[in-house]
C-alpha cells in the first residue's frame, strides 16, 4: 500500500490551490464590495462617519504590529499559541485596508494622504504576496524529502503491481531522471524562473508520457497475466496516482528553496514600507487635527 503521505502529497497540493484560489476571489470581491460602498456618496471623508471609519481602520493597522512584537518580545510569547495571533494578524490585515479604502472613498485629498493611502496599499499586497509565500514554506524541506523517500520505498518494496511498477520498468526510470535532473546542484542553486516556471511543466511532460506508458504496459499485462477489467483498472488507477505523487513531491522539493529566497527578498522590500506607511499615516493624522 502506499504511505499516507505519499497518497496526501498531491492532494494537498490540490487543496492549497483551491484554498488560495477562494481566498484571493474573496479579497477581489470584498474589495469591489467596498469600491461599490464608497460610489453611494453616504459620507466622505471629512464628515463624521468617514472620520471614525478612518479610526478603526488605524487601529486595525497599528495592532497588526502586535504579531511582530510578540515574536520579538519574549514577554508577550507567554500570552497564548502563535497560530491565533497570526491569524488575528491577517484578519486586521484585511479589514485595516478595507477601512482605511471605506474611509478615503477611494480618492486622494492631499499629498499626504495619498502617500499614506499608497504605502498602506503596497503594504496590504505584500502582506498578501507574503502569505502566498508563507503558507509554500509552512511544511519545511526535511518534510518533503521524507516524503519522497515513502514514496521510492512504496514504488521500490511493495507487493502490488502498481506499487512496484514492475510492469512497468520504462516509468519507474522516467521518475529517477526526473528527480536527478530537477535536483541536480547548480553553480548558485537552481535558478528562480526554472524552479517556479520550467520544473512545472516538465513535471507536467513527463506525467503524461508516463500515464500514456502505463495505459499501454496495464493492457499488455492484461492480456498476460489475465487480469480482468476490473482489476486492470485498479492497476491504473493507483500507478498513476503513486507517479503523480512522487513527481510532485520531487517538484516541492525543488521550488522550496525557490520560495525561500522569494521569502527572503519580500522581507527586504516589506519593511521599508511599513516604516513608510507609519509615518505618512501619522503625518496625515496629524495634519488632519492641526488644520
């Protein structure tokens, strides 16, 4: 039988696409919710309404900074798990830029304000851009590769037909040259476009040429070895699904240190724009209540 990760792998992989999916539809419509708000004319910025709007939305962007301190400040790592305070960062993270879009009406009044509603924006979308990149790091390397060593366990040691693919030689050598190819060390490691673009679709090739051999190996080893309809199916089935899941555990494995380094450069550019955006936020409040 195959190992519970090796049969998890690829839908896991599903799965995340699916969630990203409806949670980045989710963001567009909210927004567009928001945008369609504003068009009502029910308030602007400078009258009541929009002022406390304003307000929430800036204590919505100064706790965010709660998450960090906390990893910074061993004193507030005794107030509970991390994991809720991560979430409760993303979800003001949300409604701190809604707020803040509410607030201003989707229109710029000064110089200042409108490089406090950009900085606050381009912060927004790299907390997003940061997330995608998070959760592509959130199982480690370690993980992943004991993950591919179930997987040629499974293909080398088990007793059924598919999982051995014993019938089926040609495939079980196509999966070794994938993996030897794609994690072949390169002068400064494999470069970010052939881990993130080229590693994909040749994931993708060598899938079908392998699903196209076990089709024609599976109807051979029928005729041979009178296995019935039923049966050959069942053959096909889990063959597939144990190259399917190796490969994609070789291609994580190869883009992981992709998105590390991703990760790293989104650090970099993240945090001059906060900086950025406290400051112009704080310039606009205080222009605000001085004139």
């Amino acid at each position: 039988m195959p190992s519970r990760s090796g049969r998890s792998g690829a839908g896991r992989s599903a799965a995340s696409v699916v969630h990203d999916l409806v949670l980045y539809g989710s963001l567009a419509l909210l927004t567009f919710a928001v945008w369609q708000v504003s068009r009502l004319e029910l308030f602007t910025a400078a009258s009541d309404t929009g002022y406390w709007i304003g307000v929430a939305g800036g204590v919505c962007m100064l706790l965010l900074f709660t998450y960090p301190m906390r990893k910074r400040f061993r004193f507030m790592q005794r107030f509970g798990a991390g994991k809720p305070w991560f979430v409760a960062h993303m979800v003001l993270g949300v409604c701190g830029p809604m707020l803040i879009l509410l607030h201003s009406t989707f229109q710029i009044g000064s110089i200042n304000a409108g490089v406090a509603l950009f900085s606050m924006l381009i912060v927004a979308i790299s907390g997003v851009v940061g997330r995608f990149l998070y959760v592509r790091l959130h199982r480690n390397l370690h993980g992943e590769k004991l993950n591919l060593v179930g997987l040629r366990g499974d293909r080398s040691s088990g007793d059924a037909p598919a999982t051995r693919l014993r019938f089926a030689p040609g495939v079980a050598q196509r999966l070794v040259d994938f993996e030897v190819e794609v994690l072949a060390g390169r002068p400064g490691g494999m470069a970010l476009l052939a881990a993130l673009c080229q590693v994909p679709w040749k994931r993708w090739q060598v899938e079908r040429a392998c699903r196209r051999e076990l089709k024609v190996k599976v109807l051979a080893a029928t005729r041979t070895e009178g296995w019935d309809r039923a049966h050959a199916r069942r053959v096909l089935v889990r063959a597939r699904r144990l190259v399917r899941d190796e490969l994609v555990a070789v291609q994580r494995i190869a883009q992981f240190s992709a998105w590390e380094r991703l990760f790293r450069w989104w650090h970099v550019a993240h945090v001059p724009f906060v900086y950025l955006m406290v400051l112009s936020a704080v310039a606009h409040v205080v222009a605000v209540h001085a004139y």
